[in-house]
C-alpha cells in the first residue's frame, strides 16, 4: 500500500504497527467491509499516513460506480 502522505510503503502489518490501529480494521476498511473507523483509529491513521483524515474516508469526488457498494441512481426518469 503506498502511502499519499509521505511516500512511504506501508504492509498492512506495518501499518497497524506504526498507528497502533488493529490488522483486522485496516483490512476490513481496505476491503470495503468497513466503511467508518472509530475516531482514535481514523486519526492514528491519519498522523500515520500524514494526511488529513477527509483523504482516507471522505467519499471519492468522481466515484466509479464499479467499485462503488452503493447502489446507481438513475440520472434521468426512464
């Protein structure tokens, strides 16, 4: 995993080392089977990586919809 912040390469062992955030919450979050951390994780996370905390869970600006779980919403009536 590449780290945005600081260019560092994190492991997700090393990550959860480095913050002190659990293995299993940072593979849930990078698979997508947890969508929100605790705010002591996403902060840890945050000051880990050396990126604001909007950066890892704020929803994409230009989702796409492949790897999105949300269902599509229609953009005209059909």
């Amino acid at each position: 995993m590449i780290n945005p912040g600081r260019g560092e390469s994190f492991s997700v062992r090393s990550l959860a080392e480095a913050s002190g955030v659990g293995q299993g919450v940072i593979d849930k979050l990078l698979a997508g089977r947890q969508r929100t951390a605790d705010v002591l994780d996403a902060i840890a996370l945050a000051e880990t990586l050396g990126v604001a905390i909007n950066v890892l869970f704020a929803a994409p600006s230009s989702p796409n919809p492949n790897r999105s779980s949300r269902p599509s919403i229609p953009t005209s009536e059909e």
